[in-house]
C-alpha cells in the first residue's frame, strides 16, 4: 500500500493533522513523511524516489544503463519537483496573495517551461522515444499550471508531448471516465486553489 488508502469523496471528516503525526514514526520508515510507499519490505518516502522505484518496477525507467543519461533524467525529475512546487504555493497561499501573485507564477512557469520544451526538444519523451516515470511527473505539474491558467502551454513540442500522453490508450479510461481521479480537487480544502 502507499500512504493512507483513502477514496475522496467531498470534505471528508475533520481529519487534523494527527492522522499523520501518531503513525508517523511507527511505519519503520527511514525518513518519515508523506508521501510514502511500502511494497513489501522496500518503505520509501520521498516522491523522487517513489518515482523510480515504481518506474523500475513496472518498466518505465530510462532504458539507458549509461550513468551521464540516468542522471539526466534523474535532474529533470528533480527539476519537475521545483516547478511543481513554485504552483502549489500559490495555491496554498492565503486568497488575497493567491490573487495578488497568479500572474508573477504564472510567468515563473512559463520560465521552466521554455526549459522543459529545449530539453525536450524534438523528442517523443524527455528519454526519446521510450515512455518513462519522469514523462507522467512532468504531465501532472504541468497539467496542474493549464488548471491555473488555460492558455499556459506556449511551446509547439510540449502542447504535442501533452497530447501524446493524454492520447495513450493505457489511459483513455483515467481521462474519460467522470469517477477518474483525475476529476478530482488538484489540492485539500485548505487550498486557496483546489
């Protein structure tokens, strides 16, 4: 299982935060904190490291045994993470500073963005032609930037690389379904963004 196996289904209970904090250090995880897996006797924390482990284990890690290719896409996937994270403070920020701020992280986005589209560039996916963990990582956080604003993909490459992935048929039940999770809130009601 990872983390709390949970359906989310609207406000849900007053949950506070010693839902985590009483099992935090009882899991006999090294580093403990959320999100975390356990698959048998592997217990990672860390979403990077979730990433590539999941990757490996289902097939979609980088084909390359070269180290120079592996660190390259180790770095995007910590790149992914910075980005990632400049939205989610926005949208956990207090409702006047979200207002206040949109449009500064908006352009911050779009800054990673012209350095994902040459990293890209003419690529089917940041390892070539092969699909990885890392193309998924870069699909939600930029998924979540058009969330914030629409118009936000500016690069040719990267409005086909969202295409490609959100025509894969592997996942045309994920998108098309109204019961997806991806229907669901991109943060909890403490979010000045949902």
């Amino acid at each position: 299982s990872s983390g709390i196996n949970a359906e989310y289904g609207g406000d849900g209970p007053g949950f506070d935060k010693s839902c985590w904090f009483d099992v935090k250090f009882t899991l006999g995880l090294d580093f403990p904190n959320l999100p975390y897996l356990m698959d048998g006797d592997v217990k990672l924390t860390q979403t990077v490291s979730i990433l590539h482990y999941l990757s490996a284990k289902t097939g979609l890690y980088p084909k390359s045994s070269n180290p120079a290719d592996i660190s390259r896409y180790d770095m995007i996937d910590h790149v992914i993470i910075d980005f990632f994270l400049v939205g989610v403070r926005l949208c956990y920020s207090p409702p006047d500073a979200f207002a206040a701020n949109k449009a500064a992280v908006i352009e911050r986005g779009k800054d990673f963005m012209k350095q994902f589209s040459s990293a890209l560039g003419d690529n089917k996916y940041f390892a070539g032609d092969d699909i990885t963990g890392t193309d998924f990582l870069m699909f939600e956080a930029i998924d979540m930037f058009v969330k914030l604003d629409s118009a936000f993909i500016e690069q040719d490459n990267l409005k086909k690389y969202m295409e490609r992935i959100r025509e894969l048929p592997q996942l045309q039940k994920y998108f098309t379904s109204p019961d997806s999770t991806h229907n669901w809130a991109l943060n909890n009601k403490h979010a000045s963004f949902r």
